[in-house]
C-alpha cells in the first residue's frame, strides 16, 4: 500500500517547492462531503478543494453530464468549432447575475484568467489603464491578478515587480482598525496623489473577501464605489470567484446588496470540481474587445461546461441556497456555544454569510490579539483527527469553513466535535 508519507517524498522530489500544501495527505477517493486517504483513512472534508465543491464531491448528477458529454466529444477549441454546453451556459448565468440590463459571458478555466479578463475588458470599454484594488483582497496569482492581490507574504514576495498601474486601498475591518471612512479617504488620497480617475478602468474587489478573512463588503462601502465609478466612468467588478454559486446563501454575494456592479468573476464552484471560471456582464461593456482579443484553447471546456450546467439544476433540486444558510446558522451556534468555554482556546469574530462561516484565534478573550501559531496547530490536530479544515487571513489567525452544501447536518456536528477537540488540544 502506498502511504501519505511516500507520496509526500515523492511530491518533494518531483514538484517545485512553491507549490504550497496545506496538509501532508494524499486523496484517494471523495463523496460528497467525506475524503479517504491512500491508507483508507476517512476525513470530513471543510474545506471543500478552497470552495470549489459546494454541490460535494461526485456529484451523481455532474458525473452523469460529464460521461454524456464525453460520450461526444472532449475538446473543439469554442474559437474553432462552438458547441451548445457554453451558448446555453452562458445564457443561464446572464438571466441568473444580479445585474440589470442586457448581458453577455466569457468562459475561461481560472479564477486568475476570469480577473485578468475582467480588467481587460475594463481596458477596452474606457481605453484606460488603471486598476485599484483592496488590501487583503486574493485574485489570483498570474502577473495582472498577483499585482490586484493585496498581499505580499507569500503571493509577490521573491517573485520582481508587480505591474504598474494597480493601486490598493485599505479594505475596512473595524477591529483591524479600519473603517469606511478610512478606505474612501485613502481613495480620495490616491486621486490626488497618484492617478487621476479619469485614468482608472477598474475598481475590484470581492464581496465577502476570501483568503483575506471572510471579511464582508460593508454596503456604505459598496454604495460609495458604485457612485464614485458612475461619476468616474469607472467600471466596478466584484470577484465572486470564492463566493459565487450558493457559498453565501444566495446564488451571487452580490445579492446581498442594493447596488449593482458591471462585472462579475465566476470560477471555483461553477462547474463542481471542473475546472471553469467566466465573467458576466453588461453586454456594452463585454462587446468593447475586438473579436480574437478574449478566449483560450482550454477556455469553456465543453466537459466543464457539462458539469456547470448540471450543477444548476443541483442548486434548484436540492434548494442548495437555502441548505446554505441552514448549514452556516448550524455552524455559527456551535461556535458560538464553544466561544464561552473556558477550556479551550480563545476564539472570536465570529462571522459569515450563509455557509461562508469564518472565526477568529485570538491570544486571550476580549482582545484581537492574532494567535497565529495555535490557528496553525489547530489545523493540524485537525486533519489528525479527521477533519480537513483551512486558516486564512492577512494575520494567519482566521478558521474558515466552507463545507460542501450537499452536507448532511450529522457529518457537518461529526467536523465541528473534531473542531472542538482541535481548539482543546490547541
């Protein structure tokens, strides 16, 4: 039998080191929301491949799209020989955007790719440049979407210059110390200080920010920037790479606003463990690039694009919006309850929208000292008692769960007992 600890010498021998990996297990099989390892020990899986999974592992029903899809063909190039998967794809997720007004996608196969198009786009609609981001904010790790990430340790670092024309502005958490005033006043600083807005394509930023630390968009915030980029003629894209597709309790985070953006970034759980990533958009805005300007060999897969269409019809069967929000109050009253124990490491911030739940490891009760290193050993206690769990966040302190939706409410407890036992351990 092969073991984890082989594959791990093996794995260091044969790929390069910048290649991270969270855990030293190597999966040999996943159903729904459950991993077995290659010495056939069981997991529950919170981490659902970093919210790619919400309609769980294997599906049946995006297994069954894919073994007909493949029963045709695997791969025309869409630029070469179009195929009905990504024209009706695409038509779906134009009626599903919460954006008014004609619209029009692009299919990819990244979350980098769908960013990185997005500012493109943005670019021919104004014939502008710039880009401005948010710190904390992760879009990818391609050169265009590094420089929008707002992190340096470990996506820039060591890696050369970023690309010019992106700036950030301080994405606001209170109790980082940083409100909606500050970041708006930072904003008003860079266009006078830095760049004009009349040389700005883009504002983007993510609604719910996901490697930052589930940190939500305020809605004043949101609002300002959609006044601001209306004034400006500037283009507001919201990345909903790691928040689309049910993870907070609606199909689009954006949903939970009273403001619209002209783009939106889709991969990750689109197409259920395929790889698939698109932007949506208003057509006039989508149209601006000639044609040979966007696309990919790769990109809109018709295999991937099978399965996104079948994971459509998963979302409205199963009625997986509202397992979402099931599952994160489930979530959140367990943490709650575990927040007033005593006997185990202190935890706080608890937050999250529908089964996009996240909460903080701080040094003692009270304060928001960043406990880095026990956040560190709870992740591992974890997955040594079976329990496949993330960190993020620009302090390494936040625990995020993003447990496929498909879950059942035991397996969901069976992951947060083993949770419990972490945090005691920690």
């Amino acid at each position: 039998m092969t073991t984890n600890a082989e594959l791990l010498t093996r794995r260091n021998a044969a790929i390069v080191r910048g290649v991270g990996h969270t855990t030293p297990i190597s999966a040999a099989r996943a159903l729904n929301s459950e991993v077995w390892d290659v010495e056939g020990k069981r997991y529950v899986d919170f981490a659902g491949g970093i919210a790619v999974v919400n309609t769980g592992h294997c599906h049946p029903k995006v297994i069954a799209a894919v073994k007909a899809q493949m029963e045709n063909f695997t791969h025309t190039c869409f630029q070469v020989l179009m195929y009905e998967p990504y024209i009706e794809l695409a038509e779906k997720l134009n009626a599903l955007a919460p954006i008014s007004g004609p619209l029009k996608s692009i299919f990819l196969t990244t979350g980098a790719e769908a960013t990185e198009n997005a500012i493109k786009i943005a670019r021919a609609a104004t014939g502008r440049s710039g880009v401005i981001a948010f710190t904390g904010a992760f879009h990818g790790r391609t050169i265009l979407a590094s420089a929008m990430t707002g992190k340096v340790v470990p996506y820039k670092k060591g890696l050369g210059p970023t690309l010019p024309d992106v700036w950030h502005v301080p994405f606001p958490v209170a109790h980082h110390g940083v409100s909606v005033e500050d970041s708006l006043r930072h904003l008003g600083f860079l266009f006078k200080a830095d760049v004009d807005p009349s040389r700005v394509a883009a504002i983007i930023l993510e609604p719910v920010q996901g490697e930052g630390g589930f940190y939500e968009v305020p809605p004043e915030l949101m609002r300002a920037l959609r006044r601001i980029c209306d004034e400006h003629g500037i283009v507001l894209i919201a990345d909903e790479v790691q928040t689309g597709f049910g993870r907070t309790g609606k199909m689009f985070a954006m949903e939970h606003y009273d403001v619209e953006v002209d783009l939106i970034c889709v991969a990750k759980s689109l197409a259920g463990g395929f790889p698939l990533s698109g932007v949506i958009g208003r057509a006039p805005i989508m149209d601006a690039a000639d044609p040979g300007g966007l696309g990919g060999t790769y990109a809109g897969n018709p295999l991937s694009c099978a399965a996104a269409l079948a994971v459509l019809e998963v979302f409205k069967e199963e009625k997986l919006l509202d397992r979402s929000n099931a599952i994160g109050a489930r979530i959140k009253a367990r943490l709650e309850t575990l927040s007033r124990r005593n006997d185990l490491l202190p935890i706080a911030s608890i937050r999250g929208l529908g089964g996009m739940v996240a909460f903080e490891i701080v040094k003692s009760r009270g304060t928001n000292d960043a406990d880095a290193e026990a956040t560190k050993r709870v992740t591992q206690k974890a997955y040594e008692n079976g329990l496949v769990l993330l960190s993020c966040g620009v302090n390494a302190n936040v625990i995020r769960i993003l447990v496929p939706l498909t879950a059942s409410d035991a397996i969901v407890d069976e992951g947060l007992d083993v949770l419990e036992t972490a945090l005691a351990a920690g």
